[in-house]
C-alpha cells in the first residue's frame, strides 16, 4: 500500500542544515493502522508531508499502491493525492462554513453536482456520528466534534488511505478513545488502510496492529506493536514506554 525506501529530507535555511528525516523504510500494508510515533521534532509530520506528495524528498522514494510517486507529473501526483484523506493537525476547518459545506469543500473542488455533494456529506456526517450537527458551525463544536468533521471531509473523495497527523493530540483521554473507535470502526467497516502520527504510546498500543518508531529523524525499530511492546530494543521505544534508558543488551 505505502512503502517508502531510503526518504531522506533535508531543509536548508539561513540558520543551517536540518535533516528532518534521514533513510527511512517503512512499509504499510493495505488494511494496517499504522502507527508512526516519535517525540516532538523526529519527523513524523515531515514524513506525513512526504507520503501525502505535499513536498518532494531530498532523496529516497515514495511508491503508493505500486506506483513510484516520483515518476508521476505534478498534475498526476495532484489527481493520486485526491486518492489519499488527510487529516492535519488542527482540524484546519473553515469557519465561516456550516459543518456540512466543510465535507462538502473536496468535492466542490472536484466539481461533483451539488445534490451528490449534499447527499455524500450527509451520509459521512452520520457515519462519523455527527448526523444531527450538518447546520452548526465550527466554533459551536467541541474538539472532539470538529475532529469528526475533519475526518469525514478527508473521506469525502472515497480515499483507501487515511493519513492523519496527531489526531488525538488536542483531546482528553475519553474523546481520544471515541475517536480511535471510530478509526478502527473507519479500518474494519470501509477496509481504509490508516497511517496514525502521535507522540502518544497509548494511541498505538489501543489502535494500531504495526508501529514504526521515529527518533532523531531516522526510524529507531518497526515491527508488529504487539511485539515491539512487549519486547522493545531501540532505546526510544523504552522511553516513550516510560521505561528509562540506560538498557542497551
Ligand atoms: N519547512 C521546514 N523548514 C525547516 N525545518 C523544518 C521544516 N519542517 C520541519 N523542519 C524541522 O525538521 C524537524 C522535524 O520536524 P517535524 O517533521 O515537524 O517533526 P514532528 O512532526 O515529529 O514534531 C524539526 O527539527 C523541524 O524543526
Ligand atoms: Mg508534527
């Protein structure tokens, strides 16, 4: 489904030389919850940017569904981004826009009539559990509400993959929970294979059947989560697992 190979980003600037992600493999496989996790500043949001065709890496390569991605024409890595959900961090949500015109924005964008538009909104708003709030408006929501609505825009176009960038970051541990269910009701009902960033251990250990380990801008271990939990080598995995340091047999 997603494989990358060697992706390496460099961001050069007035104030240096930042290698936000240095050679890093990772493979998803079509119906995983995929979890990537790294403290502030490992990379995950570069690597997010990267997999999602919203920046080129400085080396390395890309392939989604088989297709090389840095063979594609920007006008064609357009059209295969429309296949891909993504979920920012900070819901990213209009203001000015009634909960339904939110989920409604993709598929103006991609031209589809407006009484289809209005109908798969709709139908998404209630899948997300939101079928009551189409009027409402964004700051009338709680958090855990407008993640919804970012959730149901990002499966406006029908995409397999969801990408979603600390999704459960902003909210407390019992809406975090109701939107995990959701994911994993998303992953099980739909069959849309789900890459999860977070800082959260408890994120992956609930939802996630494999986990890459992001430190330091270079993947630190990856593996099914059962077993890099129960058995984690790279320092990093023991540390967000609040295990300490220190261990290195
Ligand atoms: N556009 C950019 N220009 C320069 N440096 C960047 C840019 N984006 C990210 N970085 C740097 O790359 C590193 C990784 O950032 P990021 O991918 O956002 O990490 P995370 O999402 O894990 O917190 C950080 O040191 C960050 O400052
Ligand atoms: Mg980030």
């Amino acid at each position: 489904m997603i494989r990358t190979e060697g992706l390496t980003k460099v961001y050069e600037s007035k104030s240096g030389r930042q290698e936000a992600l240095q050679d890093v493999s990772i493979h998803v496989d079509k119906g995983d919850i995929f979890g990537i996790i790294g403290m502030s500043g490992a990379g995950k949001s570069t690597l997010l940017r990267l997999i999602g065709m919203l920046e080129q890496p400085t080396s390395g390569k890309v392939w989604i569904q088989g297709q090389d991605v840095s063979m594609l024409t920007q006008g064609q890595q357009k059209e295969q981004r429309k296949k891909l959900g993504i979920v920012f961090q900070g819901y990213n949500l209009l203001m000015q826009k009634t909960v339904r015109e939110n989920v409604e924005f993709p598929l103006r964008l991609s031209k589809t009539p407006r009484t289809q538009r209005r109908e798969r909104a709709q139908e998404l708003l209630k899948v997300v559990g939101l079928g009551d709030r189409e009027g409402a408006y964004p700051a009338q929501l709680s958090g855990g509400q407008k993640q919804r609505v970012a959730i149901a825009r990002a499966l406006a176009p029908n995409p397999e993959l969801l990408l979603l960038d600390e999704p459960t970051s902003a909210l407390d541990s019992f809406t975090t929970a109701s939107i995990l269910e959701l994911l994993q009701d998303l992953n099980k009902r739909m069959g849309i294979t789900i890459v999860i960033i977070t800082h959260e251990i408890g994120v992956v250990e609930r939802v996630c059947n494999k986990t890459a380990v992001l430190d330091l801008s270079r993947v630190a271990e990856q593996g099914y989560t059962s077993e890099v939990m129960a058995n984690p080598r790279a320092e990093a995995t023991r540390r967000l697992l609040g295990l300490g340091g220190g261990f290195h047999g």
